[in-house]
C-alpha cells in the first residue's frame, strides 16, 4: 500500500471519528442549543469529507465506504439526551463541555495534519484530484479547529475559576 493511500484511510478514519464524536458530544450538550446546532453541522462537514475520501479512495485502489453508524439514537443515545436535560447549564456540564472541545479540537487537528500530508503528497505527484480533495475539504477542518479554539477561549475562564 502506498504512503498516498496510507494517508487516505488514516483521513477517513479521522474524518468518520470526528463526525462520531461531534454527534455525540452534539446529544450530551443538547440543552446548550447553539452549541449543539453548530457541532452538528461540522458533523455534517465530516460525513462529507469521508464520503469524498470514499470516492477518491476507490481510484487508489481502496474500498473506505463501509457502513456508516446508524443515525438513530439507540438507548444509549436516548440517555445522553435525558443526563443533557438534567445537566442543562450546571458547572458540571460545562467542564464536559470543556473536555468534549479539547477532544475534538485535537481530534480535528490530526484530520488537519493528514490534509495537508495529502496535498503535499498531490503536488510532488501533480495528482490534480487529491489536491482539489485537499484544497475544497481541508479548510473546513481548520474552521473546526478554529471555533473549538475559541470556545475554549471563551468558556475556560468563567467555567475554570468558577469551580
């Protein structure tokens, strides 16, 4: 396998993880609804962006569809949800809040690390087709990562002194 195709599945399975954890860190903070709308749709940016690396990865001989996670919320789901209404805007819930932005922030700076691999890789074999991938999907990824930042900007003073 080759470091190009290496890297597409490491972009895959990073770009899947993220959009699993978004999801679920979305349900455990439903009750903070602007919080739980926009970590929904930067889901929404990573379902996208795996699927395009799905697409990409077939002509380099990888098979990266397999089967999504399911959309419903099971029982487990449906119990992140209830401990969200419970918590709602409890100092707990804001250090989860915390913990769930650092995560996803480290989560979406190594998604980052790998983009800019790949299209490092796409120009030194001028392969037009990753570097479009790269080029359309990699700065999504650093607005990601640039409003967990400021949510951790933003929320850590009040929430880490408060305690």
């Amino acid at each position: 396998m080759t470091g190009i195709a290496l890297t597409l599945r490491a972009l895959h399975d990073g770009e899947r993880g993220l959009e699993r954890d978004l999801l679920a860190a979305a349900e455990r903070h439903r009750a903070d609804h602007e919080i739980h709308h926009v970590l929904t749709d930067l889901a929404r940016w990573s379902g996208e962006h795996s699927t395009a690396l799905a697409e990409t990865g077939r002509a380099h001989g990888l098979d990266l569809a397999g089967a999504r996670d399911d959309a419903s919320p099971g029982v487990l789901g449906v119990l992140r949800e209830k401990a969200a209404e419970a918590f709602g805007r409890r100092p707990e819930a804001g250090l989860l809040l915390l913990r769930d932005l650092t995560d996803l922030h480290l989560a979406a700076a190594r998604n980052s690390l790998h983009w800019e691999m790949l299209a490092q890789a796409a120009r030194a074999t001028r392969d037009d087709r990753l570097l479009g991938l790269a080029g359309s999907c990699h700065p999504r990824t650093l607005r990601q990562m640039r409003w967990t930042n400021t949510m951790i900007k933003e929320l850590s003073p009040q929430l880490l002194t408060s305690v």
